[in-house]
C-alpha cells in the first residue's frame, strides 16, 4: 500500500513542526547573513521615495531593525540597512547598484552571496548576476561609503 501525502498534509506538518522551509539558508549561505536578512525582511514595507519623500533619498533604519519596529522604504534603503547591520557584526559589503531587465535596483554582496530585497532568501552571487541579469552599474565598499554618505546629492 503506497502512502500519499497531499500539499494539505505536508502544509500541515510544518506548521505543527513549527519549522520553516523557506527560512532555512541554501547551502553554504552563511546562517548570519540569512537570519539578518530575513529579521530585516519581516520588518521592511517597501514604499518608493516618491512616495514617501517626493525626491531619491537614501536612508538607513538600523534603529528601526534593532529595536523590532517596521520601516518604509525602498530597495536603497533595504541594502544600507542591512550594509549597517553587517558592518556591525564584522563583514564587510559592498553596496551595488544593478540593472535589470526592469530597472536600476540596489542590492548588497557579501562573501560572495547577494543581499536583495526581492528575494525570499540570501543567494549566490553568481546565481544571482545569470538568473537575475543583474549588470553592475557601481559599487560602494566600506572604504568609501563613509564619502559617499557625506557628499551632497
């Protein structure tokens, strides 16, 4: 007699599990660097700067992270959240602007594996530049994001 189980059932067992799948890191994906991107993820409201302050404006809510609360913003302010929080904890990412197909997006690379707000979970860099088609615009390293915080724009 062969057992079937239905997506009901599997559904089920997880959430009586109380285990996540889609929390769990890829292989290799250091375990960190996802639980810092999912805690920042379960936080962010994506709102554009149009809409929030009527002009491009890039802001980091490490504040809002480290105490628990919601923030609005956009996919800059996404990656310079989580840059903070990584350069807190001894990495050290760089900041990138992209294109894709669709539009200019920032994202954040880190030993190798990608920081995007419109993923549900950190990925490789590679995977990310060939299945994404992410072209690289520029970068910021933690050398010289400190310049490009002060310079007006």
């Amino acid at each position: 007699m062969k057992t079937y189980l239905t997506i009901g059932t599997v559904l089920i067992l997880l959430l009586l599990s109380n285990c996540s799948y889609a929390a769990r890191p890829l292989p290799g994906i250091d375990p960190v660097v996802q639980e810092l991107f999912d805690k920042t993820k379960n936080l962010f409201i994506y709102k554009s700067d149009d809409e929030l302050y009527s002009r491009d404006k890039w802001v980091s809510h490490i504040d809002k992270v480290k105490s628990k609360q919601y923030f609005k913003g956009d996919c800059d302010d996404f990656a310079l959240t989580l840059y903070d929080l990584l350069i807190e904890r001894g990495y050290s990412p760089v900041f990138y602007i992209v294109k894709t197909p669709r539009n200019y997006h920032a994202v954040l690379w880190v030993n190798g594996m990608i920081i995007d707000n419109t993923l549900s979970h950190v990925v490789f860099w590679n995977a990310a530049v060939t299945y994404h088609k992410y072209d690289v615009v520029f970068s910021i390293d933690h050398t010289n994001m400190k310049f490009w915080r002060t310079a007006k724009r």
